[in-house]
C-alpha cells in the first residue's frame, strides 16, 4: 500500500507540477489598456474698433481707436468703420451688433442701416435694435459692420446745432455658433431670454 501511496503521491506532485507550470505560464498572457481625457474649455473672444479720423472726419493712418469726435456739416460725408475682430483663438461664433444712431434723422438716403443691410446684416430684436451677421464667423475674421455715414445737404444750421452732442453707438457681441442654427436662435438663447 505504501508503495501505491508513494505512487499516486508522486503521480499528484506530477500533476501539480505541469499545473503549476503551465498556470505559471498563463500568469504573463495578460493585457491592459486605458484612455485618459483631458478637457481644456473653449471660448468666444473679439474686439471692436473702428479707424481714427481727423478733424474733417476722413480716417487717418494709425492705430484704430474706440472713439472718434466729428464736426457735423450739412451735405458732408465721413469715415466711421465700426469693425468686429475675432479673436485667434475663438471658436466660431454669431456676431451680433447693437446700433444706437442719434443721428439717423439728418442722414442722406446711404444711412447707416441700409449700408449693413449691404454688408449681410440683419435685424434680428428690434425692440433693442440689434443686428445679426449672416455668417458664421471664424477665428481670426475681421467683420465691418458700416463705413461711413453722410449728413443731408439740404439741413439748416439751427437743425444741425439741436445734434451737438449726440452720438453714434455701436455694442457689439458674440455667441457660440455650436448648437445654434441661426443667429437668431442664437441671439434669443443668449440675451433675449437673459433679458426677459
């Protein structure tokens, strides 16, 4: 018996030694992967400025400016060129542009509205005014809203003395183009409901 003992135990170890031999093996086929995310936030950036004029309101050579000072006269034209500069590193945007034209009464036929009309903008809130670009603008566009305006020729100088003073205001603003399809979509989600 003891040598059938002997028998079946070096038979067991036999076994337990090609089992542990190959599971040994087993343990070095394995595998492993991963994906790692790093998430950084996107964003929407421009300025606006406009070329600065002379004491005749005709543009001038240097750096563009956030303001302008014009002497109004009858019949006259001058050189205003509001422009949205997208940012190098923005994210394509809607651009939109709020007008406040304290002079538009006294403005020939080419009146600052028509002349964005021209340029591919549109009113998307009338209520406060603002236009949309029809575009999407992308990083690095440079987006004028007008170029000029003129005054009539036929406006006399007590008419022409009740605008001293006023001014001629343009916001501009921008919003994500993802998600949105149009600009007034865009608009709507942005301000209109903050607003309301």
């Amino acid at each position: 018996m003891k040598t059938k003992s002997k028998a079946l135990l070096l038979a067991l170890c036999a076994v337990l030694l090609v089992a542990a031999s190959v599971l040994g093996t087993l343990a070095y086929l394995t595998s492993d992967d991963q994906v790692t995310n790093t998430f950084t936030v996107g964003s929407v950036s421009i300025t606006l400025d406009e070329a600065p004029v002379d004491a005749n309101g005709k543009a001038t050579r240097g750096e563009r400016v956030k303001e302008n000072s014009y002497k109004l006269m009858p019949g006259h034209a001058y050189d205003k060129d509001p422009t949205i500069h997208v940012a190098a590193d923005s994210e394509d945007c809607w651009l939109f542009v709020q007008i406040t034209d304290e002079i538009a009464a006294i403005q020939d036929a080419d009146t600052i509205a028509t002349q964005m009309a021209a340029k591919g903008w549109t009113l998307v809130d009338a209520d406060a005014n603002v236009y949309a670009y029809e575009d999407i603008a992308n990083a690095g566009d440079d987006v004028v809203v007008f170029e000029t305006f003129k005054i009539k020729g036929d406006i006399d100088n007590t008419t022409l003395a009740t605008y001293a003073n006023k001014t001629i205001k343009v916001i501009a603003y921008a919003v994500q183009a993802d998600g949105f399809d149009t600009p007034a979509a865009a608009w709507t989600a942005a301000f209109a409901t903050a607003q309301g």
